[in-house]
C-alpha cells in the first residue's frame, strides 16, 4: 500500500510539474505579441539552436515583461491557493480565505496610501507589505483571550480589523485627487499583473516562497488543527505554535502577493474547495495540489486577461466572473461544503 502510494505520490508531482512548464511556455509565447516556440526556447536554452535568430525585440518581451509576469502569477496563484487551504484547515471554517485576518485590506490601505502620497513603486510595495502584516498582527492580538487565540474569536477580529481598513482605503479614496491619483488607485485595487518587473519580483517573490514552503512544511499538522484544542494539547500537539506559523506564512503570502498586483479574489477559495472533491479532506494532499491547482489557474487567467481583448482586463474581474459560477456549480454538486 505504501509503495503504491509512493508511486502515485511521485507520479503526481511529475505530471504537475510538467504541466505547469508546459502552461508557463505557452503563457510566454501567447499574446497579442506573438512568439514562436524556437524563438521561446532559444531565449530561455541559449544553445538549444544555434542557428535561431532571435531579435532584441523577442529577447526584450520575454526576458523583461513576460517572464517576470507568468512567474508573479505561479507564485501568486500557488501561494493564495495555499493560504486559502491552510485557513480553511485551521479553522474548520470552509469560507475562510487568505484575507480571514485582513492581510488583503491591510496591504491595500498601504498600497493605495503609497500611491496618494506620491511613493516610487518600490516604496509602495514596501508600504504595502508592512501595513498587510501589521494588520495580521493587530487581528492576532484582538483575538487573544487570556493568553489563548479561540479560532472564533480570531476569525472576528480578523473580520474586525479588515473593515476597519477598508474604510481607511475608502478615506484615502475619498482624500485623493480625482483627476489624477483616484483612477490609479480604483485600477491598482482591481488587482492587475501588468506593472510586474524584475525589481518588484525580486522584493515580493521571496515573502511569497518561504510562506508557501512554511504552509507545506505544516500541511501534516493541519490535519491535527481540527480537534478541540484542550484534546490536541493532551496528545502533545503543540496547538499555539502550529497556528502561530500557519497564520505568520499565510499573512507573508497574501501581503507579498498584494503588494505586487493587487487584491485578487476567489483564488483561495475556490481552489482549495475543487481540490478537496477529488483528494478529499487530508491537508497532506490538499496542500501540495491546491498549490499546483493554484498556480495554473492564475497563469490561464492571467494570460487571458492580457490577450483576449485590445486593452488589459483587470485580472479580479476575470477571477471573480470565473470563481462565482463554479463556486456555485461546486456547491449545488456536492449539496454543501464538508471539511
């Protein structure tokens, strides 16, 4: 039984693989700039074909704007899809998301507060990933009741301090120029990819990976998260600890990824859920497959929402015009939601 699970385990973890390098060369290829496949591969393997001429111009698209962009929307999709599921899993709630403790509006308020105030990209980015943590930080000390975090009470403060910065994100609206700096607030909070860099990859892609490597270092002891915490401390589970990591990488993921490209909605929901009807319910296997799950489907919509139309569609637009009807195909198709 082992051996075959082992198999099936090492099977699955290629064939994920080779679709995700499959769907990242397509994504970079495909675009209203179009790129053949030698020129893709003699760009990314110099020495794969010798006599391939490539232009600066093909070089340009992939090396500086296309590549840094399906990469951003791997991490993001993986790491989102996998707050979503560790969320879920801590606390058996099965609508939590990556924003239950308000990382996405605390990044936001820092986002769209850099942009007011007329910060460099480098700064907002800074600002934004600052102001999503403390946000975290503020729910985690809400939620403490006498020296214990009851995931209720955790799940209200998070709904707490996420209202209250949304309505600071709506002051700063309200404050803004609206010739100016109110539409490039409302088109940032849309959630889009197309200001991705190599500088902007270089300072939020790393958050994104040790909290997604943190998530799938825990996923064996989420399974352990949704017993009454007074019986997991009896078994020597170390309840505070496990959730202290899980929401600490969580809230690295859900900043970093804000701070890059928005706020970008359904992800963490939806994936985890379409995972959990085929894997079923163990953590173990929910969290290494709703990364992959994750990861290409950020890469479809992202490639979809630069090539479908003459000008870029925001990509929350096309998650949440996508994410609703399955999410509701989900639902009538298992009769409910079950963890």
């Amino acid at each position: 039984m082992n051996e075959c699970r082992h198999r099936w385990n090492r099977y699955w973890t290629v064939g994920s693989l080779a679709v995700i390098l499959a769907a990242a060369a397509a994504a970079m290829a495909i675009g209203r700039f179009t790129i053949s496949p030698r020129e893709l591969a003699a760009v990314l393997m110099p020495g794969a074909f010798p006599g391939e001429e490539v232009s600066g111009q093909v070089r340009t698209v992939i090396s500086n704007i296309r590549l840094p962009r399906v990469l951003l929307a791997l991490l993001s999709g993986a790491g989102l899809a996998a707050a979503g599921a560790a969320f879920q899993g801590l606390f058996a709630n099965p609508l939590a998301t990556p924003d239950t403790l308000g990382a996405a509006n605390g990044a936001s308020f820092g986002a769209v507060l850099g942009i007011l105030l007329g910060l460099p990209a480098f700064g907002i980015q800074l600002l934004a990933m600052i102001l999503g943590i403390v946000a975290v930080l503020m729910a985690w000390g809400v939620g403490r009741v006498k020296g214990t975090m009851p995931p209720l009470m955790v799940i209200l403060a998070g709904m707490v301090v996420s209202s209250l910065f949304s309505a600071l994100v709506s002051l700063v609206k309200y404050a803004a120029d609206p010739q100016d700096v109110l539409p490039a607030i409302s088109y940032w909070l849309m959630g889009s990819m197309a200001s991705t860099t190599r500088a902007t990859l270089v300072m939020g892609a790393p958050f994104i990976i040790i909290g997604s490597i943190l998530l799938f270092l825990l996923r064996w002891k989420l399974n352990s998260m949704s017993l009454p915490e007074d019986e997991a401390r009896s078994l020597g589970i170390p309840v505070r600890r496990i959730r202290g990591l899980v929401i600490v990488g969580s809230a690295m993921v859900t900043a970093a990824v804000v701070s890059m490209c928005g706020q970008i909605g359904w992800v963490g929901l939806l994936i985890p859920h379409m995972v959990r009807m085929i894997f079923g319910n163990d953590n173990s296997s929910v969290m290494p497959a709703s990364m992959a799950f994750g990861a290409v489907f950020m890469l479809i919509i992202d490639t979809a929402a630069r090539s479908v139309t003459a000008s870029e569609i925001p990509v929350s637009i096309l998650t949440s015009l996508i994410g609703a009807p399955c999410f509701i195909l989900l639902l009538r198709k298992t009769g409910g939601i079950r963890l």
